[in-house]
C-alpha cells in the first residue's frame, strides 16, 4: 500500500512554484503529450497534489518494501488515477536489498495497475549480486511493471557488463528471473581479457 513520506523540502501548492521550476514542468508535460495525448487533456485541472521532494515507498501485504520512488516534484491526478514525476528515480528491492536502480527526466505513474512509465532517456543499474554482474542500461521510454517487476522498451537499448558490450532494437526484462532479452538487430562485444581481470 503507498504511504507518502516528503522530506523536509516538500511544499504543497501552487504558490510553492518558481519560475524555473513552471519552465520545467512545461517541458516535461511536452514529453508526456507527446507519449500520452490523452492523459495530458485531461489533466489541464489543478493537480490534488503538487509535491516538491517526495519519496513514495510501496510495501508488500507483509509489509515489506518492495520498491521506492524518489523525484523532485510529483503531481497526482486522482480523478486520472495518475501521478506525474519529476526526474523520478525507481529502487526496485528483492528481499530487503536494494537490487535495481531506474531513473529518468520524467515519469507517469498509475499506482493502481502497478505501472511506472519512464519518459526520455533512461538509465538502469542492476547492482552485483550473488548470482549477477553489475548491470548498466541506457535506453529510453521505459515501462515498469512494479507488481511482476518486468521492464520492457521498443527503442533502441545499450547493456554493459564486464566483458561484455549489446546493442539493440526493443527490450525485454524480467528483474525477479534476472533475464533481460534485446529483440531485434542486436550488436555484441566480448572483451575476454577484460573478464579475465574482472574475476582476479
């Protein structure tokens, strides 16, 4: 269930807003028309929340945190069912341990069906694991799944391991299976000597 948690900068309201940060929100509600038209017509009413800083934690039925979202500015639409974020930052968890982390320069978040849409170049790092490499990927207009925890893009997508360089068209990840699939046109680069060292 999300519980809201803003930090001590969180400010409610319009008069909370300065010039810079209405230019912003002009850009980024640019990036959303241009994902989501019809989410943004309707979303010309005042916001039920607008929220500097804030950090929204999502816990399982047994009360474990499953992930967090963190981002500068957050507006929640109710009537929409939706939120809209400022340079969110998504902590995906795995058994009390922080395992994938998600960020970009805009979001739409829809808390009721467990889906986060990254809007713009997004970055994902899949810290080491036991069983897994450090993770690096850079792609754009990325959806989340939180509820399954599966990742998935049609735009081109770049996956950096030790040793190992991808490059493809369209990208599939399940983080709970550890598997993440480039779909088409795909480019790979081994560097041996690299993972050599790596495991030294």
């Amino acid at each position: 269930m999300p519980t809201w948690n803003p930090d001590g900068s969180a400010r409610r309201g319009r008069n909370a807003r300065t010039a810079g940060r209405l230019g912003r929100a002009v850009l980024t509600l640019a990036a959303i028309s241009g994902l989501l038209p019809s989410v943004l017509s309707a979303t010309e009413a005042s916001p039920q929340f607008d929220i500097l800083g804030f950090t929204l934690r999502i816990t399982s039925a047994e009360g474990e945190v499953t992930h967090v979202l963190h981002g500068e500015r957050m507006q929640q639409f109710d009537a929409l069912g939706v939120q809209h974020a400022e340079k969110p930052r998504l902590e995906l968890m795995s058994e009390g341990r922080l395992d994938w982390i998600w960020t970009a320069p805009a979001a739409v978040h829809y808390p009721g069906e467990q889906r986060l849409m990254l809007i713009g170049v997004t970055k994902g790092l899949q810290l080491p694991g036991p069983t897994n490499p450090r993770t690096d990927i850079e792609t754009s207009d990325v959806t989340i799944l939180t509820g399954t925890r599966e990742v998935t893009t049609e735009a081109r997508a770049t996956l950096l391991r030790p040793g190992l360089s991808m490059t493809g068209i369209g990208m599939y990840a399940d983080v709970t299976a550890e598997v993440i699939e480039l779909r088409s046109e795909v480019d790979t680069v081994y560097s041996p000597d690299e993972t050599q060292e790596d495991s030294q």
